[in-house]
C-alpha cells in the first residue's frame, strides 16, 4: 500500500464479517479511524468525506494488487457497496 493513508496493523479478520464488510472496505475503514473516529462508529455513519477516502483507498488497494477486483463490488455492509470499474491503462 502506497498511500499515505494505510492502517498500520492488519484489522482482525472477523471484524468485517459480523458486517458482512469486504476485506478491501475493513482495512480503508481502520486507516481512517482514530482516537476520535472509531471503526465502528466510521462503519455505521460515515461521513460524506470518509465514505469518499475510503472509496479512493479501495481503489488504490486494488490498483496497488493488495486486493483482487473479484467483479468489481465491495460491500460495506449487507445493503451498501463500492463498485469499481476496471481502468483502461495506455502503454
């Protein structure tokens, strides 16, 4: 992970899943989080800035390889996901 946005330790695994939360979306959510922003309070109302970073670093994550596109969706939750397309690249 190239940004300077990025968790320092890997959340735990089971985080995301009792969320139903794509891997890719718990470690954005755990690089944004604070003393003052917990995870969880991030995963259950973020704001309209976390939900853009968060966004941007998913896509970064998997331009990077950290993550695999897998068709493009990452939940946030059960009812809410990104969806990424793939980028054309010009050699």
């Amino acid at each position: 992970m190239r940004n300077a946005i990025c968790s320092t330790f890997a959340p735990p695994s089971e985080w995301g899943l009792s969320r139903h939360t794509h891997p890719a979306v718990v470690q954005a959510i755990f690089a944004l989080s604070s003393e003052e922003r917990a995870p969880e309070a991030i995963c259950n109302m973020p704001t309209a800035d976390e939900w853009r970073k968060a966004g941007e670093l998913v896509a970064e994550y998997v331009d990077d390889g950290d993550f695999a596109i897998d068709g493009g969706r990452f939940a946030w939750n059960s009812f809410v996901s990104f969806r990424l397309r793939p980028i054309r690249r010009e050699h």
